[in-house]
C-alpha cells in the first residue's frame, strides 16, 4: 500500500525520529526502524501495514493512495440511492425514492406516504439495496462521469472503511465543499464532517449504526459519520473525486437553506455532547485573545510567549524554531476560528457589544473583514443556531471548548514498525 502524508507531516528531530503531523496536531516518537518506514512511506513506496501505519492514519497524518486497478468492488456492487421531492428522475441513479412528493414523481422506485425528510428516505432505499455498498447521492447533485466511483472504492478494500465522500463543488459560500486535501473525517479534526449529498457507504456499517436518524431533518449526515466513527468504523474524504452541487437559485433559497443547517446544532450537540463546539482553544490561546480583545496586548504577547515556552518543554527534541512556528501557526489558525465563529454563531452577543463599546465594533468588523463573501450565510446559518438554542433549550452549540494549560508531557515509548 502507498500512503499520501497530511499537510501537516514534518518529520524533524535527531535522525528523524520524530513526527509532528494530523488533526489535531500528534508527535509521535519513532524508534530507527520506525524512521526508515516513515521515509519509505515519504518516497512513495509501497509499506506492509503496520502498528506504526495503523496509529498514524487513525490521527490522520497519512492516507491512504489505493491502486484503483486493483480494487475488489465495482459499480456492480453498489446501489446508488436518490431521495427526491419533486422534479424528474435522473436516468443515472438507481433507486429513486419519492419523499412524498404532491403530485407523486413518475418513474420513482418507491415513494413515502408523506414528506419524512431525508434520512428516512435514505433508509427507505436502504431497504431495496442488496449491494454490499451503498452511494447515497441527491437529487441536485450532478455526476460527473459513469467512472465516478473509481478513486472511491478502493478504500473500501480495507475492511475498517465504513464510508467515503467525495468533493462537493457548487456554491463558494456555503460550507459543502471542504477543501482540497484528503482527510479522515472525525469530529474536531480538520474535515469534522460530510454532508450526505454524495457519499458511498459500506452497507454492513450502515446497518450496524442502523442507518440514519429519521428525527432529524438537518444534520442527519454529520450524526450519521459520527456514529460511525464511535462505532470504529474509518470514514474518509477523497477530493480525488469532485460531483457538482446545484446552488439555490436565489438568495432568499440559499439563506433559507443555512438557516436549516444551523438549526441542526442544538440536536447535534444534545446527541453528541462536547463534540460539536464553535470553537476550540487551549487556556493560553484563549487568555491571550481575551486580552488584546481587552486592549492588552502587552499581556496578550507575554501570554503567547508562555504558550510557546510550555510547547517547547513538552516537546523535548524538536527544535526550538519548529516549536515557535507551529505556535505562530496555532495562533493564525486560532484567530480564523474565532473570526469565523463571531460570524457564524456569536454574531447576536457582538451586535449587542458594538452598541457600547468601539473595541467590540473593531473586532466585528475584523471578522466580517476576514471573508466578507461568506458573512450573509454565515449570518443565517447563525440565526438558525440561536432558534434552534432556544426550541431546545440549551446554550452548548455556542459555548467555546476551552482545554486545560498544557500539562507536563509523559515520556511515550517510541514507536516502531
């Protein structure tokens, strides 16, 4: 097997024993023989899978490159499932099930008795399949090719993939496309999620986690990887592949359609406590964007350069100027989430803050500043958030995940083959 490193690999230290690479960020320790595996896997050879190989595509510092020649699945054993509500069938696909569509849609497989929502749809077509994989693709998502499915299926040759999605194109500045990197999707990692408008899942773990949740109308599909991931099942992202999302054809459409999204957090967080937060900082990031957002930045820079001096301590043999760069980049990477999350959700309490104070306006404007394409979704993604906070009654989708000051590192066995 041939292996792809993350953006984040940087192998440093004496000899090269050490890694610093996944999401979030790992180090791990190598013995020799686990440095010169590290470097076949970076020369793009091909490695026996290993311990070694194991611990470091389950933190997402390497993925996998499968020969598409010699995978054991094809199309033959895949059912593509389409719920629809409304519009004409797609020739392409091969079990259509009509959500309850007024007047019923012609040519549909099957269709509900009334309007379920997606998930229950899904599972709907589910229950047709006899294939051993299962691609769930919707109704305004275009194919780009009868080979599709080619970068996708053999991932599946190893018998821990549960599920694997696709790229998803369409609008810029709604949040389905996730970007150009592979990635193992776990929640707090970079690719947190997919949505469920293209994916392929092996139908063993749709069964095991029993499908998707029917009670949720938004959200079905991050609730969905999650309990995969819970279950043990590996789900990856392969931007190898790219399908096309149809964008609403209108604004009000689209903000609609955000404000449906953000309405899945409050369900999402009471099912899966502490998984799903607006933003996640360490107390020294969190102290020191606090301070300079007080008009501190003296304090803010002796907070950083604390952070930096822990990071050092805990992370002996990894030189001092890679440590001061992968703070500087935690810092970066820090102020986007925070931005972000001022748009997103906080926008209401920052609203309320520029009403009385400049330094509060000043911040806002900051994080509009920062992608000013995507504040209007941004917006109403947040106003479905804050709806779905009250009808639940519960504050966790807007409540940061603040970890501890960084304890003091225990000494780890290195790692070999």
């Amino acid at each position: 097997m041939r292996f792809h490193t993350d953006r984040t690999w940087n192998r440093v230290g004496a000899a090269g024993r050490v890694v610093l690479a996944g999401s979030p960020l790992r180090v791990f320790r190598l013995t020799s023989a686990g440095a010169a595996h590290c470097a076949s896997i970076e020369s793009g050879y091909e490695v026996a899978s290993s311990t070694l190989t194991e611990r470091l595509l389950d933190a997402g510092a390497l993925h996998p490159q499968p020969a598409t020649a010699d995978a054991t699945a094809t199309r033959h054993d895949v059912t593509i499932i389409t719920p629809q509500l409304g519009g004409a069938v797609r020739s392409d696909r091969d079990i259509i099930v009509d959500d309850g569509s007024v007047p019923p849609i012609e040519g549909a497989t099957v269709r509900l008795d009334r309007n379920r929502g997606p998930g229950a749809a899904r599972n709907a077509g589910r229950a047709l399949a006899s294939t051993s994989l299962l691609a769930f693709v919707d109704a305004d998502v275009t194919l780009p090719d009868q080979n599709w499915l080619a970068h996708l299926l053999p991932h599946f040759d190893d018998p821990q993939v549960g599920l694997v999605a696709p790229r998803v194109l369409g609008d810029p500045t709604a949040s389905l496309d996730l970007g150009t990197e592979p990635a193992r999707i776990r929640a707090g990692s970079r690719v947190s999620y997919v949505p469920a408008a293209a994916l392929v899942i092996r139908a063993a773990a749709f069964d095991d986690i029993g499908g998707f949740d029917e009670r949720l109308r938004f959200g079905e599909d991050v609730d969905l990887v999650w309990r995969l991931d819970q279950a043990g099942w590996r789900c990856r992202y392969e931007p190898a592949v790219s399908v096309h999302h149809t964008p609403r054809p209108n604004w009000p459409g689209r903000l609609r359609q955000q404000v449906g999204y953000g309405s899945s957090a409050a369900p999402l967080a009471q099912r899966h406590p502490r998984l799903l937060s607006p933003v996640r900082l360490n107390g020294w990031m969190a102290a020191a964007w606090t301070a300079l957002a007080i008009g501190h930045p003296v304090v803010a820079v002796a907070m950083a350069v604390a952070n930096t001096t822990t990071v050092a301590r805990n992370l002996p043999g990894v030189p001092t100027a890679e440590v001061v760069r992968l703070t500087a980049t935690s810092y970066l990477s820090s102020a986007r989430q925070v931005a972000s999350t001022i748009r997103r959700v906080w926008w209401p309490v920052a609203l309320a803050a520029c009403v009385v104070s400049r330094r509060a306006r000043w911040v806002t404007v900051a994080s509009i500043a920062a992608a000013p394409r995507s504040t209007p979704t941004d917006v109403a993604y947040g106003w479905g958030v804050w709806g779905g906070m009250v009808r639940r009654r519960t504050w966790a989708p807007a409540v940061p995940t603040i970890s501890s000051w960084p304890p003091a590192r225990r000494p780890q066995p290195p790692i070999a083959r």
